[in-house]
C-alpha cells in the first residue's frame, strides 16, 4: 500500500482572516455564545445580516429561511469549507453540482437502511470492547473524560461496519491532533488553548503537524487487519470506483478524502450526540430509568437482536431530543451563487449564509418549553404537529447526512448496551457550558465516573 500514499499539501488554515470563523470568533468566543446568537435573533426577527470587513455573512435562524436555502432554492446555495479542506480534502461533503452526485453514487448504497442489518454485529462488537473498558474503569474509579470514550467507539463503529477493519491507530491520540486544528476559537487569534484547567500554547507547526497525521490515517486503516472479508463494504465500493477506468475523478486521493470525510464526520457528530445524553440522562434519573425499562421489556436480560432495535423507541427518542438541545453541528454555512431574497432581505452574490439550527431548536415559537429535556415530545402523535425545518441536526434536502439513520441505530444500541450494566455519573459542574467550534462541545469536556450497575 505504501505506493499508494497520496502526498499532503496542506491548504490554507482554518485561522485566516478570510475564514468565516476566524471573523466571527469574537462572537462565538462569548461566556455563552448561543445565548448571544439567540438574542440577536430575536431583536433582529430571524435574519441577522454582519459585515465583516469585505465579507457580508447573513446569519439565518428561522425554518422558513433553512427551508429556502436547503430546499427550494438549494441550487443557488453551494458549500463553504475554507479552512476545513485539510480536515475534509475534496470529498462529497465539501464539493457541489455534478461532481459531487458523481462522487455520491457508488457509496449511496452502503447507507440504504437494507444494510444496517449486516452493521449490527460490529456495531455490536464495538460497544462490547466499550464496556470491557468501562468494567476497569469503574474498578479503578477513575475519571474519565466522555466525550474521547464515545469518541473511540463511534471510530471504531465506523471502522468495523463500514470498512471491515479493525480500527488500527489511537483516536484519543488522532482527534485530539485533529481538534487542535479545527478548535477554531483558540486558534491563531487566540493561540492558547484550555486543555483541562491548564493552558497550552497553540504553535503554528501544531495545526501543520496535526494534519499530517490525520493525513496518515486512511492508509494505516486500508492496510489494517481485515475482519471478515466481506465483498460489499463501503471501502470495497469506493475501491472499485478507484479501478474503474471510466471513473477518473475517483483516484486514491479521493478515496483517502471520502475515507478522513467518514472518519471526522461519522464519528464526532455521532460521539457528541451519545456524550450529551449521557450528561442529559445523569441529570434526569428518571429517563436514565426509562431506558433501562424499555431494554428489559423488549429484550429480557439478552442481548437485543436487529429486529428489537425498532422496538427501543424510547431510547431513540432520548437521542432524538439530545440533537435538539444540542446540536452537534449547531450551523450550516453556504455561499450564494446569485442574488436572493430572505423574509425581505435581499442576499447578493457572493454573501455566506449561515443556517443557524441551534435557534430554531431552543425557539419557544416552535417548541413547548424549549430549555426542558422531554424526549416525549419526539413521539409520533407530538411529531407529526411540529413545524417543517424547524428541527434540522441532519441538515435537510438533497444535501442533508448521509449517516442519520445510521447515527441514531449506533446511538440507540449504545445507550441501551451501556446503560443495562452501568451508571455513568457526570462529576462536571452543572449546567455544563457549550464551546462553539464547528460541533457544538461541552467547554473543558465532560467528566465522568463509570459506576457499575448494582
Ligand atoms: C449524530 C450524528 C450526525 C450528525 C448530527 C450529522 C450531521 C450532518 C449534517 C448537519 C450534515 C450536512 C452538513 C452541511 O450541509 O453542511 C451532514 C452531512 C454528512 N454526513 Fe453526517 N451527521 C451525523 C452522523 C454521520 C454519520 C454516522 C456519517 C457516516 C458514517 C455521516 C456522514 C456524512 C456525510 C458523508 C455528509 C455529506 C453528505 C453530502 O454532502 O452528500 N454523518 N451530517
């Protein structure tokens, strides 16, 4: 494989001064930066146009404006990812029109739900390795930080089911290199960086350094042990668009790129998403409860099997609800190809909109009570009244993630599993705050201990 190696040429960094992020760091860098943005959404009716130097950026929060800008105008809405290229390269998550439905094509089938039947063994297989080491940490009694635990089993999940390897290098060690670079807040402008109550300083060479090693990865996972050989992987599909002679835009960069795509985007999104109930759920006893009920109804003391993970619906909706009060990616930014307009507001050409989802999420307009954890409020018959675009954590359109469905089976079968056998007790202080990077984190982590079900 190692002839295979695509060389790194780094693009530029995510702490520029054109890169949206940097320019609104200042903003985001707040005490609490979502009460902010709230604010200013409601004195400005939803639409809230900044100008940043030569940049106009049109921050959206309302469901009428996502439905525009994802759905009925969504052509002349395209990605914008300057300063996350050496996170992401070229692949389909970053690119638009034509080639980015071409790209799409050969993997669209390994996340038809058909397949997920197959998955549920190492999705299995990864949860169990979870608890083998939850089992020692509640014997050592040691504190743990949740996010990197649920972090390593999302990988692992994605590694397994996905690319039928084992997963063969150490994510705590990967993504914290990764989110060096992509902890835009502290990065350049800021340069220090609050590593569990202890400041680091953040060097140039760090981010550069951290990129090539996230480079590394999706060769070392390739060349890693095969678990079982299986001939339709989502890695076998991409590597037969690679030897496709008629396929030319599918060389091994793009497989490498799809593959660092699935590795950062499958995993965080999914680990914060099971990190946040489990931080909602230590502070709701009661719904922790529920879960445990609903698992003992439907699957006794066994293991559940692929035909009761519908039957969890309670669990689901527990994630269901976490996404809404914390939406992993809390904003969707796009660029106008041409002129527009938004509830009034003329957009031009050239403007980046941002599509803030955490508003409409915590909007009292679409939500009873919106600050109150209810996953009841994901039940069918509550659902089915609750206004279109107003509950976005996958995004929406032809565009929207590939991997939800996906996500909430890897998130349902975790609670479930991890709860039946322990208690995880938050120790942070309470409420826990958020950190706006480009995930919605918890600020300085959220710590746990990992006590064992009596
Ligand atoms: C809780 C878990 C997840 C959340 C909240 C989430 C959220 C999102 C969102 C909001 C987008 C659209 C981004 C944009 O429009 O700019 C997206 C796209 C995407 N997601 Fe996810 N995601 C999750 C899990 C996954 C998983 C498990 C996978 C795959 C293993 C995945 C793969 C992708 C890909 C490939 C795209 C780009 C699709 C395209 O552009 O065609 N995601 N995700």
């Amino acid at each position: 494989m190692a002839d295979m190696t695509v060389a790194y040429s780094p693009s530029h960094g995510l702490g520029e001064e054109d890169s949206i992020w940097f320019k609104l760091s200042a903003l985001l860098n707040q005490e609490d930066p979502m009460q902010v943005l709230m604010a200013l959404c409601e004195k400005y009716k939803g639409v809230l146009p900044v100008n940043l130097k030569n940049q106009r950026i049109v921050l959206l929060s309302e469901p009428e404006h996502a439905e525009r800008v994802l759905v009925t105008n969504a052509d002349n809405y395209t990605k914008y990812f300057d300063g996350l290229r050496p996170v992401f390269g070229r692949s389909m998550i970053t690119i638009d029109g034509a080639l980015w439905q071409k790209i799409r094509v050969p993997q669209q089938a390994a996340f038809h739900p058909k397949m997920f039947e197959e998955y549920f063994p190492y999705l299995m297989s990864a949860i169990d390795s979870k608890m083998d080491r939850w089992q020692k940490l509640a014997d050592s009694g040691e504190t743990v930080e949740m996010v990197e635990e649920t972090w390593t089993m999302a990988a692992d999940m994605v590694c397994r089911a996905l690319f039928d390897r084992e997963m063969p290098f150490n994510p705590h060690f990967v993504f914290k290199q990764v989110k060096t670079y992509t902890d835009v807040v502290n990065h350049k402008n800021v340069r220090l960086k609050n590593v569990r109550g202890e400041l680091e300083e953040i060097t140039a060479e760090d981010p550069a350094k951290a990129m090539e090693i996230w480079h590394s990865v999706p060769d070392t996972v390739i060349s890693a042990n095969v678990i079982d050989h299986r001939e339709k992987t989502l890695l076998t599909a991409m590597q037969e668009a690679e030897a496709d002679p008629d396929f030319p835009e599918f060389d091994h960069r793009q497989v490498i790129d799809e593959m660092k795509q699935y590795l950062w985007a499958g995993t965080e999104t999914t680990a914060l998403t099971l990190a946040w109930s489990l931080y909602l759920l230590s502070q709701h006893p009661e719904a922790m409860q529920r879960v445990r009920e609903e698992a003992h109804r439907v699957c006794g003391d066994a293991d559940p099997d692929w035909n009761q993970v519908q039957q969890l619906s309670y669990t689901r909706m527990v994630i269901q609800e976490t996404m809404r009060l914390y939406p992993p990616i809390w904003g969707l930014i796009r660029i106008a190809a041409g002129d527009d307009e938004i509830a009034g507001h003329k957009i031009n050409a050239g403007d980046k909109v941002s599509i803030l989802t955490y508003i409409a999420h915590h909007s009292p307009k679409y939500w009873e009570e919106p600050e109150k954890f209810d996953p009841e409020r994901f039940a069918p018959e509550r659902a089915k009244k609750r206004r279109k675009y107003s509950y976005l954590p996958f995004a929406a359109g032809k565009r929207a993630c590939i991997g939800g469905a996906l996500s909430q089976i890897e998130n349902t079968l975790a609670l479930v599993q991890l709860l039946r056998r322990f208690t995880p007790e938050y120790v942070g202080p309470t409420p826990a705050k958020i950190r706006a990077t480009v995930t919605l984190c918890p600020q300085g982590g959220l710590p746990f201990k990992i006590r064992k079900l009596s």
